[in-house]
C-alpha cells in the first residue's frame, strides 16, 4: 500500500481558557491516502472544526496544539520532541527541527497543497472585491503566475466548478451570487491551485437541499478529474454515506469509530455511532419514535471519566466510569475497522462482561424522572 | 387541598379562551383561501424611481417592484394533526406563517381560524385571539430575552393576556417547565445556563403557557445536533397528545416534516406545489418539483442508491416569478408547445438547448459540434427546427441574448406550463385523503381552485 498523504497521530489541541483548560481534541488520529474522500463527523463540539483547522497549523489564541504529529508528504507540519531541562522537572516539549516554520507552511502548504473551504461563503469571500479579482489574485500568489495568465485560469475555474457566463460574472461582487454559487466559487478557488488535499469544513451546511445536492455532483467529478483527497468535516450522516470512502466518528475531543463508510453504517461498533444513527429521521421510510440520545455531550473542559460517553450510553457498564478505551481494531471483516468501546472484551479484556451494567440517570431523555415525581403532586 | 381547588379554578380560567364554536378533533381549525403577501421591495435609495426616455408621457416614473413572497395560497388544517410545510430557503414559507398569524397583513386572501375570519377582528379581538395561536422560531436563542429568568419568560404570555395571579402563574410556570422536560428547579436560571435543545424546550413551555389550540413551528430544530433534534421532536409529538395541540410545521429537511407531519405541503416561490397525506406525499409524489427534492436528500446509507443533483440552475426571482407553473423554468418535465409537432426525444434536446442558451453554460466550436452536442440523436424539423437553426446562427454571430429569447419566447412561453397556473386534484395511492397537485402533467384530472 502506497504511503498515506497525510497522518494525524495523536494530535492534542487545547484552549487555554479563563475556566481551565479545554481539550478540544485529545488524541486523534488518522489517516488520508490519495484520491480518498475522508469524513470526520460529530455533533457540533465534538472537535472536528479544531481539529480541521489544527492540520493546516490555523488554531489561534488562546488555543494551541500541544501534542501530536502531522506529516505530510512526508514532511512534518507538526511535531514535538522533548528537551531536558537543567535541574529537576518533566522535560519541555519543542518543536523538532524537521517541522516546518510558520512562513513555510505559510508559503509552500497553505493553498498550494492543502486547501480549505469553510462552511459559510460569505465570509470567505470579501465583500468588497469582485469575484474574479480575488480568484485572479489568489492564483497569482499561489502559482507565481502573471495576471493575465492569472485570470484565464480564474475564469477557466469558474467555468468548470458550474458558474454560467463565467466570463461577465468574473466582474461580479460576491452579494450578486447566490449561496449555492458562492460556495462554487470557494471550491474553484480550491482546486485552483491543484492542491493533494482540501479540507472542506461544513461546505454545504448552509445550503438548501438541491444545491447540496449540486454540490456534492461537482465535487465527485472534480475529484476523479483532479485525484484530489478530501478530509469531509460533517454533521450529516446523509452526506457521509453519499461521499464518504471512509469515516472517522467524533466525540468529545476523539474518535470513538473508524471504518470505511459500509461498515460503520452496516456494521457499526461504537454505541455511539449507532446512537447516532438511530436518532436521525430517514427522508426514505416512516418510523415511528425516534430514538435520541439521552442527555446532551458533556463540556470539554471537564468530560467525563473512563469512556466519555459513558454518561450518554445505553451499553454502559461500571468498568466504563473508571477505564478509558483507546481506539482500537475490533473488526472482523476485510479492512480495519476501529473502536474505542470497551464492550468488545476480546480485544480490550477490561473485564466489560462481568462488570455490572450502571443505571444512567439520563436514560429515556431527561425527563423521565422528573415526570414521576410531577405527577406524585398531584 | 387547597392545590386542588386552585388547580381548579386555574383550569377554568385557562378555557375560557375555548370558542363557543370549537372545532372536534378532525375538523377543520385553520382555513387558508388564495392568500397573498406581497412586500415592496425595497432594495436601493430610489430604487422605485424608473427612468424611460423612450416611453410615453413622463420619463420618470414611480413604479415598485413588488417582491411576490406568498402569492394564492390554499389549505387547511384539521384540529389535532400535525401539517409540514417544506421549501427551500426563500420559497415564502416563513412569511406564509407569519401571514397565517396575521403578524403580517396578507396582500389578498381570508384566513379562517375557527371559523371566524381573522381579517374581520378587531385589533383587541385579534390579540385575544393570539392566545390561542403561538409560534415558536427557529433561533432558540434569540427568541429568549437573555436578562429574564426561564420561569418569568414562561409566565409573560399569561401575563399579557391577564391570566391567573401571580403564585399561580409560577406554579404554572415550573409544570410547563416539567412537561417540556426540564427541571422545575432551573426556573430561576437564565437562557445562558441553558443548551440548544434546552432553549427550545422553554421556548416551547412559554408557548404553551396560554393553553393554546394551535402552533405555529418554523424551523424548530434546524439549529439543533441530530441526538438532541430527536429528544425535541419526541416531546413535541407528546406535547401535541397531551394538549391536543395543532401543529403547523415548517422546515426545510425533509426527514423531519417526514417524521412528524401528518399531511405536507410542498411551497417553490410562493406557492404550494403538491399538498397530500404524508405516506402517499412521499410514496407516490406528482409533481415534479416534489420528485426532485426527495431525489436530493442525502440518504444516511451507503448502500441505497442516490441521484442527487436533479435540478438545475437557481430559483428565480419573487419579484417576477415565471408564468403559469413558477417550476417551469426548471423543471425536467416540461410539456412541449402544442403549436410545434416535435418527438419526445426531439423536445427533450430543444428543451435543453434551450435552458443551457439561456444560462450560457457552454462553448462551442463551429456549427456541426453545437448540433452534435445538443442534438446528436434527434433534430427537429417543421417549423420547430427552423426556429432552432435560427437561434444557431444568432449563436455564430456570438448573439447569446438573442438566441436565448429567440427560443424561450416560441417554446418555452408556448407551453401550457406557462399559460395557465396549474391546479389538479389526483387519486391518492395511499391513504384516503385528497391529494393535490400543481402541475399541467395531470391535466386530465380535476381542476381544483
């Protein structure tokens, strides 16, 4: 197998906050290979947007990266190594001398290699410039190209991510397109410099169901023309199955899943994936109640002991309060399939079966409880 | 004891709101005919000042644009059920909701609420009236003041409209609290302690707080993660057998208004579209407009096989909405003129010429490569290929805006799609309510207002 684009290995980022410390994402990793479309998904603070943002070295204050290591073609984008310090005391982490400085990443990553589209396009593109200019002059930065050459390629992109007359729209300000081509444009502006990778974080959130539908056509036939790899940061397990090659499930700060698409939706092993999947309603059947997940997801800066989604989880058992499950390998099939639940006791041995099961005081929602005791009122 | 009486007592102030005419569950609660909102559109400092030196009289002349948000809109809605709106964005269906409220005032058309035309009522008669009609928005946050505490939020409503007295108020407040599944002890707690999930949930006890017949939903849980849109969406079907409650439910994803609605109706630019029982809406969808939509939805399954991407090019504008059927200019199904006698598959490459001309979404090179491209397979002759070739040679003397008007003006302007605003009633496969449907491929069937 030919060497992954990109490998996150266990990448921490954290917020320095006046509260404490917030562990936005503790201790992910995974893999890109070429041509791959890859999804990291979540419910909204489960970390993927901090995580998304860590790999292209963007987290700003008071957040930091503090541990971990990103490679890139085989280049480091982040990496630290310990240094002993004079006297007593745990040894400092610095950065390596292999990882590349802030103008490098800034100069040779950054747009010509990994690409980022954000979930709302309006504010990616400044209102005041005409599109084809800010197209033109993000080429002419990029490629070293001169403007004329610069704005051939910007209305040639415009051409090919859908924008009719692309020619007369190069002179239009960003208020005069609407969402759907709006978000085209930041895909053009993407692929404009032909990068390996392009992190696309929430692309089509904001738009209406059609167009996401247009969208996501667009990006397939972009990628098999231009062999591009996708990380696909998403809330929408509907859009996972339709783009997804492989999957990486968040939760609170980590990946709890790991598999290729089919089998985290035909062969899921995280009872929270499962949970997930389960408290969607389907566009393509009736059903009757849905099943939610109890409770809402803890905050960050103080998550729960042992496994982390012990507090939510139908499957708990006593061993989950105090043990806390790494993601490991737990499939059976073809292909690796990973999970950080400790239910699967052939791999984990922490003693999950004969542990008893823990009463979860959220179970049913929060408010079983608390009708009982309304209707003893009365 | 005493509790007892009290909640008595409370219980008969809290129906006095009840009609002396109240409709059983079943009967219509809501009826809406040909109702019309338009607004003045705004857009610009003069903007509705319009300069024409060649027409008559004076060059200047004030002329609004009139931004068509709802235009004809017709349904009903029976006492206990739950009717899904479902558009995309800038479809009307916020304003449609807002009008049903009459906390916008419709252009044109009745509403009908309990039988009584809301149009008819007093200012004073109508803010009585809205005690029995609450609307809960989409942004939990932003529809709670963040400087009241949950329980006094939950208590306005009935303050304003003077029911029960202070205590009773507040004990009122903590059941709401309770019933909506929080905890009555977070009554003295601010909207910023709360969740999303739980934001909505006072939103919800506030509405409640009134005791009213009737809800108006729009987009309730757009702004929620899946785990929590389910525990919401599980209380409100509750709180609906509970109370007795009449939802209208509006949103844009179609899974949810699958979920909770009994009927749905489906808006594009300001009108309703196809209206049916939602087993059969889904099932067994007429318009086409419907059938793209639900082609669009992601469907959580790798295994089931999608076609996503149906529909091409962007709604277009309220301000002049297409003749006839406001789909037409999209729509795959577009019936072909009857003054041209063109084949199925000739019609279908016409069709697409024609839409791509418009939005000028290719290049060609030379005469033979453009017929090949658009009509390899079938070409037209008559009088149709003749109008075609003519739109070719605008196009080789690089007149785009000509070919394009040329071709929109003697077959797209020539379909019964354009000449008449369809309205069919069709036989439903499923169930046995009626089903609707705005589009000309059914015009065999009944004509229906």
């Amino acid at each position: 197998m030919s060497e992954p684009l990109l490998e996150v290995e266990d990448l921490r980022t954290q917020f320095f906050t006046e509260d404490g410390v917030v562990r936005a994402v503790d201790g992910i990793s995974f893999t890109v290979n070429e041509g791959e479309i890859v999804g990291l998904v979540g419910e909204s603070g489960a970390g993927k947007s901090v995580a998304a943002s860590s790999i292209m070295r963007l987290v700003e204050q008071p957040g930091e990266i503090v541990g971990g290591e990103i490679r890139f073609k085989g280049e480091t984008i982040f990496g630290l190594e310990d240094v002993e310090r004079d006297g007593d005391g745990p040894p400092e982490k610095v950065p390596r001398d292999d990882m590349l400085s802030n103008a490098e990443v800034r100069e040779r990553i950054r747009g010509r290699e990994i690409a980022i589209i954000f979930q709302d396009p309006m504010e990616s593109l400044n209102p005041v410039f005409t599109v084809g200019g800010q197209l033109r002059e993000f080429i002419e930065i990029n490629r070293d190209l001169p403007e004329n050459e610069a704005r051939d390629l910007a209305v040639h992109m415009l051409r090919e991510v859908g924008i009719p007359e692309a020619e007369e729209r190069y002179d239009d300000y960003p208020h005069q397109f609407s969402g759907g081509m709006r978000q085209r444009v930041l895909i053009a502006m993407a692929l404009a410099c032909e990068p390996s990778l392009i992190i696309a974080d929430e692309p089509t959130t904001a738009l209406d169901v059609t167009v996401e539908g247009q969208i996501l056509d667009l990006v397939d036939d972009l990628q098999g023309k231009y062999d591009t790899s996708f990380i696909w940061v998403t809330h929408d397990m509907g859009v996972v199955a339709e783009i997804c090659d492989r999957v990486n499930v968040m939760y609170l700060g980590e990946i709890v899943e790991q598999a290729d698409v089919d089998s985290l939706f035909h062969d899921t092993q995280h009872p929270y994936t499962k949970a997930l999947l389960n408290s969607i309603p389907r566009p393509d059947q009736s059903v009757g109640e849905l099943n939610p997940i109890a409770g809402v997801m803890p905050e960050a800066i103080n998550p729960p002991s042992g496994c982390r989604f012990h507090t939510r989880c139908p499957e708990a058992r006593e061993v989950c309060t105090r043990t806390h499950p790494g993601c490991r390998e737990v499939g059976d099939g073809d292909g690796p399939h990973r999970a950080a639940c400790l239910k699967h006791e052939g791999v984990f041995n922490a003693g999950y079966v004969e542990s008893e099961s823990i009463e979860n005081k959220t179970t049913g929602g929060f408010d079983v409880g608390l009708t009982e005791e309304g209707e003893a009122d009365d | 004891m005493t509790e007892a009486v009290d909640a008595e007592t409370a219980d008969e102030e809290l129906a006095t709101n009840g009609h002396p005419e109240d409709p059983d569950f079943g009967e219509t609660l809501l009826s809406v005919d040909g109702l019309t909102k338009y607004f003045q559109n705004e857009s610009g400092f003069l903007s509705w000042l319009k300069i024409r030196p060649d027409g008559d009289g004076a060059p200047i002349e004030a002329d609004r644009d009139w931004v068509k948000a709802v235009d004809d809109v017709n349904f009903e809605i029976k006492k206990g059920e739950t009717l899904g709106l479902v558009g995309e964005s800038g479809c009307g269906k916020s304003t449609l909701a807002r009008t049903v409220l009459h906390l916008l005032d419709p252009t044109d058309g009745e509403i009908y609420y309990k039988g009584r035309n809301l149009e008819s009522l007093s200012s004073e008669e109508l803010r009585r009236e809205r005690r029995d009609m609450q609307m809960i928005f989409q942004d939990p946050q932003s529809s709670l003041d963040p400087r009241m505490k949950v329980g006094p939020i939950v208590e306005e409503p009935m303050k304003a409209h003077g029911m029960l007295d202070d205590e009773r108020r507040e004990d009122r407040a903590r059941e709401l609290l309770e019933k909506v599944g929080l905890d009555p002890q977070h009554y003295n707690r601010y909207p910023h302690a709360f969740s999303g999930g739980q934001r909505q949930r006072v939103n919800l006890a506030r509405a409640l707080s009134v005791n009213p017949d009737f809800i108006v939903c729009d987009e309730p849980t757009s702004a929620l993660d899946a785990s929590i849109q389910a525990q919401v969406l599980n209380t409100m079907s509750r709180l609906q057998e509970e109370f007795g409650l009449t939802y209208l439910f509006i949103s844009h994803d179609l899974s949810v208004i699958r979920h909770i609605s009994d009927r749905v109706a489906v808006m594009y630019l300001g009108q309703l579209v196809e209206l049916a029982e939602t087993e059969e809406l889904y099932e067994n969808s007429q318009h086409p407009y419907t059938k793209a939509l639900l082609g669009s939805i992601p469907v959580p399954d790798p295994r089931a096989s999608g076609s996503r991407g149906q529909l091409e090019g962007d709604v277009p504008s309220p301000i002049d909405p297409p003749s006839g059927c406001r789909f037409r200019t999209r729509c795959p199904e577009l019936i072909a003129p009857e003054n041209y006698d063109l084949t199925e598959a000739e019609w279908h490459n016409v069709r697409a010429f024609m839409r791509s001309v418009d939005r000028h979404d290719f290049d060609f090179d030379g005469e033979a490569d453009l017929r090949r491209e658009f009509f390899g397979n079938a070409e037209p002759t008559g009088e149709g290929g003749r109008i075609v070739d003519r739109a070719i040679d605008h196009l080789l003397d690089d007149e785009w805006e000509d070919a394009a008007e040329l071709l929109l003006e003697s077959f797209a302007e020539q379909s019964i799609c354009a000449l008449e605003k369809p309205a069919y009633e069709v036989d439903a496969e499923n169930g046995d309510g009626r089903h609707y449907a705005g589009c000309h491929l059914h015009q065999d069937r009944d004509v229906v207002h």
